[in-house]
C-alpha cells in the first residue's frame, strides 16, 4: 500500500508546489504587462538587499559584491520575446513559401 502511496504523494507535492510558484507569479503582477512587470522587478530589488543582508548575519559569512550589469535585462527580455514571436508569427508563410520552392525543384528535376 505504502508502495503505491508514495508516487502520488510526490506527484502532488510536485503539482502543488508548481501551482503556489504559478500563484505567486500571477499574484504578485510578473504575468502582466510589461509596466506592472518593470514595477515588480523595482519592489524585488528594493526588497533583496536587505532580506541578503539578514540573512549574512545570521549565518555569519560574506557574500562578495554583486557584480554591475551593463545591460538592461528587462530590455534582453522583452526583444528576445518579440523575436521570439516574430519569427513564430511568420513562420507559416516561410514554411509555405520553403514547401513552393522544393515542389518546384522537384518539378525542374523531372522535366
């Protein structure tokens, strides 16, 4: 009995602990646009330094200084995105014009 019980108790460990991470995401505004999104990453970097700060104390040992970013990472982000979808919005054309060139192709081998 115990041998079957565990598998589920993991999968719904598993399942529950994706669905509070998935909860918290939404809750705390990161699924939304893109100014809640930049709002969310303002309150994260406000909050981290000191929870870090706490945390070095309490355990006793340094951490070395974070290192300075010469790159927005919401700007990466958010042009990766946009590539992303551009290419995924034309892909079916290019698959279309890709499919019209080798049938052609193989058109021109048979003549």
């Amino acid at each position: 009995m115990a041998a079957k019980l565990l598998p589920v108790l993991k999968l719904a460990t598993k399942v529950t602990i994706a669905g509070g991470a998935l909860y918290v995401t939404y809750d705390s505004g990161l699924l939304g646009g893109s100014e809640q999104g930049s709002e969310v990453l303002g309150k994260a970097k406000a909050a981290i330094p000191p929870a870090v700060d706490e945390w070095v104390k309490y355990f006793g040992f340094e951490l070395p200084a974070a290192p300075k970013m010469g790159f927005s990472p919401v700007e990466a982000w958010n042009s990766g995105v946009q590539s992303s979808i551009s290419a995924l919005s034309s892909g079916p054309t290019a698959l279309g014009d890709y499919t019209n060139q080798g049938l052609q192709y193989l058109k021109d081998l048979t003549k």
